[in-house]
C-alpha cells in the first residue's frame, strides 16, 4: 500500500517531540527511540519539524532543522507510512524548507500559515500554491493559541481546489472553525482525495466518530489524526482509531460508553496539554509522559522558560490516577532496551 493509500485510509501519525539532553542538545538515542516506539506502536505515519517538535529547532543558533528531518528519515527509510515534514514562515523559507523535505524523501509538508497573520486570502493561497508546485501539501489550521490565525471557510474552500493538496489537519480547538474546513472539503468535490486528519485534541474520538453530512448528499468524514496528544500513549490512539473505524463502518454500535472515553481523553488532554494555562505547557506536558515511561531522559525544552506552569504537574498526576486504561506503559516497558539500542 502507498503512501497516499495510507494516508486516505486514515492513521495514527504522531507530531514528533524533540528529546533532547539536560543541556539542552539533541540526544540522538532517544529521539531515535521514539520513532521506533511509534511505529512499533502501530502509528503509519510521522510528522517532525512541527509544533511539536519545537519551532525553535530553525533558530541559526539551534540548527536541528535539517538534521532533525535527516536523522528521522534514517528510521523511516523503506518503512511503509506516511513521512511528513512541518514547514513554515514567508514564502521563500517556507519553500526552501519544502525542497529539503522533498529531497530528503519527506511524502508531504504540512503547512503552517502563522507566520502570515496580516495577509489576505489570495496571498495565503499563493503561498500554499508555491509549495504546492514542489511537495504535496497537508493543510493546518493551527488554533491562535498556539501561534496560528483565523481562517475563513471562503479560504478553505479554493484551499481545497489546490491540485496537490492532499490532506488537511483540523486544528482550531473550535467546532465552528473545524466544520468550515470539513463543509469546505465535502462541497469542493474532492472529499475522496483530500484526506481529513483531526488535530483537535480537545474533542480527538468525536471527531473521528463523526459523520459531516451538509447538504445535496455531500458528507465527510475525519479518517485519522496528526496529534500532539498522540507523540504519547500511541498504542491507544492507534487502538482508539480502530474504534472508531469500527463504529464507522457499522461492526460496532456507537455505545455510552465510548462517548464516556472520548471526554475522558479530553480530560487527560486538558492536563497535559496544560488548557487552564493557554497552553503554556502543552510540549513539556507531553515530555513528562515520555520522562515517566523511560522514553525521554527530561522533559526539557529549547527554552528553558518552557516548562510545566504551576498545578500542571498535579493536574498530570491525577488524569494517570483516575484512567489507568489510556496508558501504553506496559507495552513500553516490554518494548524500551530495544528502541534504545
């Protein structure tokens, strides 16, 4: 199967963290690790040089930009998944980055439009167009919290009539601005090509439960997920997508009890995603699941004011009290010595 079956089909693709050493340089063993753990874990697909990967990686006096995109193709090389690269900023960084990705063998570049708040539609679409003529393009609507900007369903709509758009990540953490992005898929006619992947980690299982139906017959669904929330316990998001396929394709009612597991996810998101902060926290949130399970040796950031915001760490603590069942800590026990070879 391709990579653009995959990625129609619907996976797991974890947004890649950055493991890095106590003073703060990039510790190749772990991150190394960690793509292993993920594609052990059953996830067909990897995003790095993302949000979650830390934007700071493209500072000069960082430059894990590159290296960063070579190193995870090195594990991914021959592997049968979806390999996609974050790029960002104006125009002609963005497409610089885009030709490395492409030449590293990247599938995709998921694109990140923060870096143009004050442009218009048609400047955010020749953007996109200029990317487009050199990888294909994983659209993102990045929520305002975290660096992104509003984008309206007019934009989303000739977004989606780009020629080598081949997915979208629905990220605004707003069920009004994600049904923009699905309406606008579904009356483009493309609903078949551009695959839809929820990063609303804040209502992740009904986004995938959902069936979008608008009018004339035109629906769409949310076929997987390119998360933050899912660079940690990725056995279960790969378990819970399973679910919601089932649910999907009728082999398994939609039962109260699924609708219970989908706001406990979302409370345990609230925690490490650190929501009664603004997000603050939300890298080292996930950091210090990876720190607990052995996988990373800190939870470290590039900046070091980039940490937990106070109460996070309890908030933490009791979400791994109260749902025992969303870890994968067994399963990384039984699995660690050999991603750390």
């Amino acid at each position: 199967m391709g990579w653009r079956d995959i990625l129609r089909q619907g996976t797991v693709i974890p947004a890649h963290p950055l493991a890095l050493t106590a003073e703060r340089k990039l510790d190749e063993k772990r991150q190394r690790a960690l793509t292993r753990y993920y594609l052990a874990a059953g996830a067909r697909g990897i995003a790095i040089g993302v949000h979650t990967t830390q934007f700071a990686i493209r500072d000069p006096k960082i430059g894990l930009y590159e290296p960063l995109l070579e190193l995870t193709m090195e594990e991914l090389k021959g592997r049968e998944c979806v390999k996609v690269a974050g790029v960002v900023g104006l125009t002609p960084q963005a497409t610089r980055e885009a030709e490395f990705a492409a030449r590293c063998g990247y599938d995709a570049v998921l694109v990140s439009l923060g870096a143009l708040r004050d442009a218009t539609v048609e400047q955010l679409l020749d953007h996109v167009r200029a990317i487009a003529s050199i990888v294909p393009v994983f659209g993102f609507y990045l929520q305002p919290a975290v660096g992104g900007r509003l984008l309206p369903y007019r934009f989303w709509r000739l977004f989606a009539e780009i020629e080598n758009v081949v997915a979208i990540k629905i990220a605004p953490f707003n069920r009004y601005q994600t049904l923009d992005v699905v309406r606008a898929v579904a009356e483009s006619g493309r609903a078949g090509e551009i695959a839809l992947y929820t990063g609303n980690d804040d209502s992740i299982l009904i986004d995938l439960l959902t069936e979008f139906r608008f009018g004339d017959g035109k629906s769409c669904r949310i076929v997987g997920g390119l998360l933050g929330h899912w660079a940690c316990w990725t056995r279960r998001a790969v378990e819970h997508l399973e679910l919601a396929r089932r649910v999907a394709d009728g082999r398994q009612p939609l039962t109260p009890e699924i609708l219970t597991l989908a706001a406990q996810i979302t409370d345990a998101n609230a925690a490490l995603f650190d929501a009664a902060n603004n997000f603050h926290g939300c890298i080292a949130g996930i950091h210090e699941i990876l720190r607990r399970q052995g996988l990373m040796a800190g939870r470290w950031c590039l900046d070091p004011s980039e940490d937990l915001s106070p109460g996070q760490m309890e908030e933490i603590d009791r979400v791994c009290r109260s749902y025992p069942h969303l870890n994968d800590d067994e399963f990384v026990r039984e699995h660690l010595d050999e991603w750390l070879r």
